[in-house]
C-alpha cells in the first residue's frame, strides 16, 4: 500500500507541484483496497443548527482515494464501485464527496460514469511583492470595521443565496444569524475586510483569512504562507464596474505586504459568475470536488 501511495503522489506532484498532501491517507475511517486503489471513507455529520451546515448536504461520505496504475481509470472505478456498494442508512440530505487533484485528469472519467459531478473546486494563485493594487477613480475600498456588521450580512445572505443555486451550499433558516454572529465575532475583528462604495453606496466587500487563520487550508497546499479569501460578492447592480477586480487586487496587495506566498479560495463550478472571473484574476483549479446527492 505504501508503494502505491507513493506512486500516485508522484503523478499528482508531475501534473501539479502546488499540491501536497498526497503522499499519506487519513489515519481514521475505513480501509477500501482494490487492485492498484486504496482510500479511507469518512462520514462527515453536521449540526443543523450550525453555520457549516449552510455550506453542504447535513451528512457528507467522503473519500479519501490514491490510485497508482497504469490504466488509473479502471483502478479508480473499481474503488468506487466497492465504495458505492456499502449500505447507508435511509436518512434525507445524504450526498458523496471525492476531491482530486484537478490537473490529474486521467483518473476522473471513474467519476464521470458513476454519475458523480464537479461541483466546487479549490482554487490557487500565487502573491508576489510585485503585485500591484489598483486605484478606482469612481468609488473608494476602504477597510470593515464594526458599523459595517449589517451591510456586511445582507451581502454574505446573498452570496449564499446565490451560491445555494448550484447543488451544495443550502440557505437554512438560521443561515443569516449565524453569519451575523461569524463575522461580528471572527471575520471583522480578526480577518481583512474591505468595502467597495460609491457615494455612500455599498457596491461590494471581500473577506480574507489572513495566514493564522488559513491553517486549516494550508496543508494541502506546497507553498507557504497561504491565506484564504473566503468571500467575495458585488451587488448585481455594480457588476461590470471593476468593483470585484478592484476589491481582488487590495485583498493581493495587503496579502503580498504581509508576506503572503499563495492565495486560495473555494468557487462553485456551474456559477457563470465565478468561474470566468477567477480565472481573469489569476486563479486555476487545484483540487476538485465531485458530488453525487443520495436523496
């Protein structure tokens, strides 16, 4: 099994440098061995009350899988199909997750048959001291603060609102008190928050996890330090502005200051919003996450 971990490791590194974390599997969950497949299957239970309970389905079976052949395709299919013959119970709100590495592209038709479909993906950019910070001339970005706790809410509602449209992330009926709450307790205290605005007129905002707060992220990436950019959003009537570039390129500049070496950030795939943008400013898929719902 080590062989084979090491195997599959090696091709990710070839396909992606950027990506680390490959080389070992969970230390819990079950063990599934095929011939030239191995993987861990975890079960992630959410609280309903929680705020994590808005970013996915309320009982998650991931798993975590290594594929070492020379035809992964098969081997990874095989893993799968002994993956998907285990009994689940009977509850609502179940789905399948499986992230791989985006650029490793062989293995995932495995995927693709099985009825699986890419739904989000981690994205990364590399922040160098070079980064230059763009200076719009018909609105100002300026940095959170307190008083900005409700304007703040009402656009991470529509984020998620927006977000909900495309399979994964759910509008529950706490989902704006607890926003409410994570960023009058987190986000804005601890994290680096700025407003677009325009003549007292909130266009947009964007979040970002400095490194400190980016560890639970920065594992699976091979260069450090990493911050997070958790949210984003401009208000559809600002939208082709340069409002979103503009509030990317503070949210650089201040990474790059700080001695920020990546940045990565979660987008769904379907949004016909994020994809493209992302892309313009520099992002590419990392790690891709493919979903199949249960009931």
């Amino acid at each position: 099994m080590n062989d084979l971990i090491r195997d599959h490791a090696a091709r990710v590194r070839s396909a992606d440098p950027l990506i680390a974390g490959q080389e070992e599997l969970p230390a819990k969950g079950d063990l599934l061995q095929v011939p030239n497949a191995v993987g861990r299957v975890l079960v992630d239970r959410l609280d309903p009350g929680g705020l994590h309970a808005s970013w996915s389905p309320l009982i998650v079976h991931r798993l975590e899988a290594r594929v070492a052949s020379a035809a992964p395709s098969a081997a990874f299919g095989a893993l799968l199909d002994r993956w998907l013959s285990r009994r689940r119970s009977d509850e609502p709100g179940q789905a399948l997750s499986v992230s791989w590495p985006s650029r490793d592209t062989v293995p995932v038709r495995a995927l693709a048959l099985r009825g699986f479909a890419p739904i989000t993906v981690v994205a990364v950019r590399r922040v160098g001291p070079g980064t230059v910070t763009a200076s719009p001339t018909d609105f100002t970005i300026r940095p959170a603060v307190a008083d900005d706790l409700e304007a703040m809410t009402t656009m991470y509602q529509r984020l998620v609102a927006y977000d909900s449209q495309f399979g994964w992330v759910t509008v529950r009926a706490f989902t704006g008190e607890l926003l409410r709450q994570s960023l009058a307790e987190e986000a804005l205290p601890l994290e680096w928050c700025w407003l677009a605005e325009q003549n007292g007129r909130t266009l947009g905002c964007v979040i970002v996890q400095p490194p400190a707060r980016s560890r639970w992220i920065d594992r699976v990436v091979n260069d450090a330090p990493v911050a997070y950019l958790g949210a984003m959003y401009v208000e559809p009537w600002a939208r082709g502005m340069g409002v979103g570039a503009a509030l990317t390129e503070v949210a650089h500049g201040r990474a790059a200051a700080e001695g920020v070496s990546t940045m990565v950030l979660h987008h769904a795939l379907p949004n016909p919003l994020s994809t493209p943008f992302w892309a313009r400013r520099g992002y590419r898929p990392m790690i891709t996450q493919w979903v199949r719902h249960l009931r």
